[in-house]
C-alpha cells in the first residue's frame, strides 16, 4: 500500500496497491507496522457506516472536543465523495487550514485524519456508502461541529445547496479570533 502525507501533516492517503489474477485482486488497506512507521494509529474501537441515498448530501464538518478526539480511517465502500478535513489542532501551522479530496469505491483509497481535525463531506453520486473506523468511541457530549460554508473557513465545494441535517446546517459561525493561524 501506499502511504502518502497531505498537504496538512499528520493526515495521510492509504492507497491499496492490488495483486491481480484471473480471479480478481488482494489488497492490504491496514498494515500496523506500515502506520506505525508514520505515527498512525491502527487501534480501531469502533467502525460505522454512513448511507446516502442522493448525491449533493453533506455531512459535516465534525470532530469530537478533548479529551475524546478521534483518529479516523475513512473509505468509501460504494459511490464517491468529495471529502474534506480541517486542521484544528492548537499551535499547528496549518492550524484553520482545510484539505479536500476525492475518495470513491473504484480507488479504494482511504484518508487517515487525525485527532484534531473536523470532517466532512458531499456525496457525488447516489446510493453512496462510507466506513469509518475510529480509535476512540464515540461521546455524544464531546460532539462538535463547523459550519460547512464558513466564510472564515472558505472551503471550495462542488455543491451549492446541498442537503444538511437540521444539526450540520445550525453550527454556528466562527468568531474571527478562531481558528486563525
């Protein structure tokens, strides 16, 4: 597999290198030794699965607040997205900086985002499945969001209107003393 950093340090691509024969292919999509040579964590808890009967729907951007923060493995199991993470953590020089990318099921790659980070993103095609695998279990009291269309943040997205909950769409703007590096 490839293992290949973003533009935000600390979040990496996991590319599936496949071997192919007559009958199909075998990939490797999580090697402890391979994540801990790159200070990944590979001690899931937990792992859902998020369906989105339609594209153009968004969730997000959400993270949980300390001590509860999550590391995340994302793949999109069937369809594509185009998704997004935001650099939150203090004193990080990206620190309020956003990184987007298209993950779909004909790639099979998948993000590692790292505690500190929100996440999000838009599906672009119907019927399109994402699985998550997290290192802490989720507490809904430490659950936290931004608003996808923060001016602050400026997150280039490819839908204008897309479908929210009531809960992503009434995040609350930020202050102009947040999230500035």
């Amino acid at each position: 597999m490839l293992i290949e950093e973003t533009p935000l340090p600390g979040a990496f691509v996991i590319t599936p290198e496949p071997i192919a024969d007559a009958r199909g292919f075998f990939a490797r999509t999580v090697d402890r030794a391979a994540f801990a040579a790159r200070g990944l964590s590979t001690d899931f808890v937990q792992a859902s699965v998020s369906f989105n009967a339609r594209a153009g729907t968004l969730r997000g951007l959400h993270f949980q607040r300390a001590p509860h923060g999550e590391d995340k493995l994302i793949r999109v199991t069937s369809g594509a997205i185009h998704d997004v993470i935001v650099d939150l953590r203090e004193g990080s020089p990206t620190r309020g900086r956003w990184h987007a990318l298209r993950l779909d099921a004909a790639s099979r790659a998948a993000l590692f985002v790292p505690k500190g980070f929100a996440h999000g993103f838009v599906t672009l095609l119907d019927e399109t499945e994402v699985l998550y695998q997290m290192t802490t279990p989720y507490v809904a009291g430490a659950a936290a969001g931004l608003r996808w269309d923060d001016p602050r943040l400026a997150i280039d997205w490819p839908v204008a209107d897309p479908i929210l909950s009531e809960r992503d769409a009434g995040w609350p703007l930020l202050r102009a003393t947040d999230l500035l590096p």
